[in-house]
C-alpha cells in the first residue's frame, strides 16, 4: 500500500513538472523580453536627449535686426520696443543690472546680465539693460572668452522701457574686435608717433646746422 501511494505521489509530482515547467519557461522568455524592451527604450530616450543637447544653435536670420546706435536707443527706447535691434560697444562687465526687477521682470536663476561702456569712455553704460539666458550662455564660448574692453555686436529684441530705459534680451553675440588687439594697435600707433616726433626733431636740428 505504501510502495503504491510513494508511486502515486512521484507521478502525480512528474506531471505537475511537465505541465508546470513549459508555461515557467514562457513567462521567463517574456520577462526577458518584456526587460531588453525597456532597456532598449530607456537607451533610445538617453541617446535622444544626449542629441539635443548636442545639437547646434540655429543661427539668427540677421537681416531681421535693424542696426542701431547706443545714444539712439537710450534717447527713445519707446521706439525700439517689441523691436529686434542690432547693438556694438565695448564689453564692460557681467553685472545684475538687468535682474530681478519686478516690472521688468529677468529671474538671476535663469539670466545672466551685461554692461557695456559708454561710447565716449570708460564709463559703464547702467541705462542700458542686457539680460541673456543662463542656459545660452553656459554653452557660448563668446560669453565665457569675454574681456573687457573687447568690442562686441549683439542681437537681440527690446522687451521692456522701464525706468524709461531699454531692457534687452540678448538672442546672440559676436565678438569683433578683441580688447588686447585693440590695446596693441594703440601702442603701435603711439610708438609710430614718437618717431615722427623724433625724425621731425632731427630734420630741425640738420636744418639749424646748415643755417649756422
């Protein structure tokens, strides 16, 4: 009676293996499956965002920026509002003038702000508000390789006259003129000067001579 219970219990418990073990295989096959899918998506979705991040910058169609003069900006800003402008002068300084301002309103979270110098000088030009996008900037090399003194030509469209003054939100920069190459051609120009004061100065000394 027991031998034929033992044989009992062991066939009943080879046909559960046989019967079990085929679906175990199938669920194990779709979860394999159903894994490699999400991993193939989250892969896909990896290397899509790594594609923006990588691809370039539109650029500006700059025929749309209408070129205008620093003194006629900040003598009619009213005039350019809402407008796309064209702007040069010497970089001066990253600063918060354009930041945090409630009626015109650039968070220092998300900008970066910047001042030129006055045309006639040395002097910063606080009238004049530029804010440019912190997320734009990090990836501009213009931004981060900026000296002052260097002359730069900006794009970008008047968003707000408070204060009676422009606020300006840079679309884009470009670096024309480098402030070291600027410094040398001035020293050229002074040594160029001193020696024509120094070969005049001679030619008046060979002239006295030839009188006497």
């Amino acid at each position: 009676m027991k031998r034929t219970y033992s044989l009992i219990l062991f066939f009943f418990v080879l046909l559960c293996i046989l019967f079990l073990t085929p679906n175990s295989q199938a669920v194990t096959k779709v979860s394999i499956k159903q894994s490699k899918q999400n991993t193939d998506k989250k892969i896909d979705e990896e290397n899509s965002k790594e594609k923006k991040k990588k691809e370039p910058k539109e650029p500006i169609n700059e025929s749309e920026y209408n070129p205008v003069l620093l003194g006629a900006l900040l003598e009619s800003p009213g005039s350019y509002l809402d407008k796309k402008i064209k702007i040069r002068g010497r970089f001066s300084s990253f600063t918060t003038l354009a930041l945090d301002y409630k009626p015109a309103m650039r968070k220092s979270k998300d900008y970066i702000s910047l001042c030129l110098f006055r045309a006639d000088g040395k002097i910063p030009l606080s009238e004049l508000k530029l804010a440019y996008p912190v997320k734009e900037a990090k990836e501009d090399p213009v931004i981060r390789e900026l000296e002052e003194g260097d002359l730069v030509e900006m794009y970008g469209k008047v968003f707000s006259t408070a204060l009676d003054e422009p606020w300006v939100d840079i679309i884009s920069i470009k670096k024309i003129e480098s402030a070291n190459k600027n410094s040398s051609n001035k020293i050229a120009e002074e040594k160029d000067k001193k020696s024509n004061d120094s070969t005049k100065k001679i030619k008046k000394n060979d002239i006295k001579q030839q009188a006497e």
